[in-house]
C-alpha cells in the first residue's frame, strides 16, 4: 500500500465515548501547521457505551479518518496491529485513546524521529521531561516493577530503552513486518521493539497524566498476560530464563497488594 500519509496513527478504543473527540480534536491541532499528514485509525472492540458510533460522527470533520469495528476479535495489541495494517504512512505510531498520554505527543514523536533520523521514536516516563501526574503509589510500584522485570528478562533487546512499558510510540513501517507481529494483552511496544529492525531509537520525555474520564481497563489478568508475553519473545531472542520469569510474576502480583 502506498505511502500517502507522514503519520498513520492507530487509536485502539473500547468504552471511550467520553474521550475520543478530545483526543481526535487535540491531536489533530498539534499537526495543524507542522507540515506533516496525518491519517487517523479508530479500532473499536465493538464498544457498548456508543464509541466507534462517535467516531464515525467525526468522519466528516477529519478527511481520510477510518473507523474499523470489531466483533470477534478483542483485546489493545491486535486492535493496533489490525489498524496498522489499513494504515497508508510511512511512520505508524499508537496513542491510548483516555488522555493519559498528551495528545500532542505524536507530533513531538514524529519530529524528534526526523531532526535525529530515528527509526522509532518512544514516548517515555523514564527521561528528561517525563514522569507521572498524582500517580498512586501502588500504581507507581506497579509500573516500575513491570519495567524492571522486562529489562531483567529481555536484557539485550531492552539495553537501549528506559520505559519499557511505554504505550504510546512510532516508528517507520519499513523496519517492521506487520505479519510476523503476534503480541498478548495490552502490551504492543515490546512486540515491535523485539520483532522489528531498529538501530537507533530515541526516547521523548511526556508526563502520564491520571484519566479524568472513563474507567481504567488494567487487571490482574493483564499482568498474567505481560508475563506471557515476555516469555513468548524470550523464545524468539533467546533472552528468557524461565526460573526468572516465575519470580517475576510473584512480584508483579505482589506489588498489585501493596
């Protein structure tokens, strides 16, 4: 498919009424004069509050926006993949669809990857610049224990990244093979970060921001699901040590009780 776009990026959507006109609105303005084209993919899990009705409203204030419906799929990773693989850019990035990352982030990403000629570019907590908003304190434990573990059990892959739980990021579409991209749950970057062909990629400071509406989606089984996750990239990089990965599933349920 033809390059038509600068950016192409997927918003994956599951009871998010409440937010998506922000987000679409807000990012959208932060291109507005940049210089760069952007296309915008809605992937909505069939949502019953109403969300990808909402998006398809939108259509007629954003030329080229696609909304794609879900019915027998679920689940943030393959919804992305799903979206990138309708996508027309030559850089595709995601973004939560709740405010949580700041919506001009994607053109702070875009510009960042073009003025240092990055592959992939990483929204992150982890550097200059970046940080948590009024977090509470399990849920920082929670985040930095999530981080540790990836970094202990794909030390190789991870050496270069600070945040590796990040959820919003770019990167070009040649240095992946979206057919070879199988991820679990909620976590995309580390699938594409492992999967595809990256020598240089720079992290961007961003401050995660507390949701202001809607319901938080995370749950003990998506923690399960992250442990899995790694275990099935350790398999592809060599990197895992099972006994290791036992470990750090205790301490992730752990620090969910804290």
């Amino acid at each position: 498919m033809a390059n038509r776009y600068d950016v192409s990026l997927v918003i994956p959507t599951y009871n998010e009424a409440l937010n998506i006109a922000e987000l679409i609105r807000r990012v959208s303005g932060s291109f507005a004069g940049s210089g760069a084209s952007l296309e915008l993919i809605v992937v909505d899990d069939n949502s019953p509050d109403g969300t990808a009705q909402k998006a398809e409203e939108l259509k007629s204030q954003y030329p080229g926006m696609k909304v794609i419906v879900r019915t027998a799929e679920r689940g943030l990773a393959t919804a992305v993949v799903r979206g990138w693989e309708q996508a027309e850019g030559s850089y595709l990035a995601v973004i939560d669809a709740d405010l949580q990352h700041p919506p001009d982030i994607i053109r702070r990403l875009h510009s960042a990857a073009q003025s240092q000629g990055a592959d992939m570019a990483v929204a992150s907590r982890k550097v200059e610049g970046g940080g948590t908003s009024d977090w509470e304190f399990h849920r920082v434990v929670i985040s930095n224990v999530a981080n540790i573990i990836a970094k202990c059990l794909l030390p190789w892959s991870l050496r270069d990244i600070k945040d590796t739980t990040t959820g919003c990021f770019l990167f070009k579409r040649e240095n992946v093979e979206l057919a070879k991209l199988s991820p679990t749950g909620f976590k995309i970057f580390l699938e594409v970060l492992v999967r595809g062909k990256f020598s240089n990629p720079v992290e961007v400071g961003y401050v995660f921001n507390q949701r202001s509406l809607g319901q938080s989606k995370m749950t003990l089984k998506q923690d399960i699901e992250f442990i899995i996750h790694l275990l099935k990239l350790g398999a592809v990089t060599g990197e895992v040590i099972l006994p290791l990965a036992s470990v750090a599933l205790f301490a992730l349920i752990a620090a969910r009780f804290l």
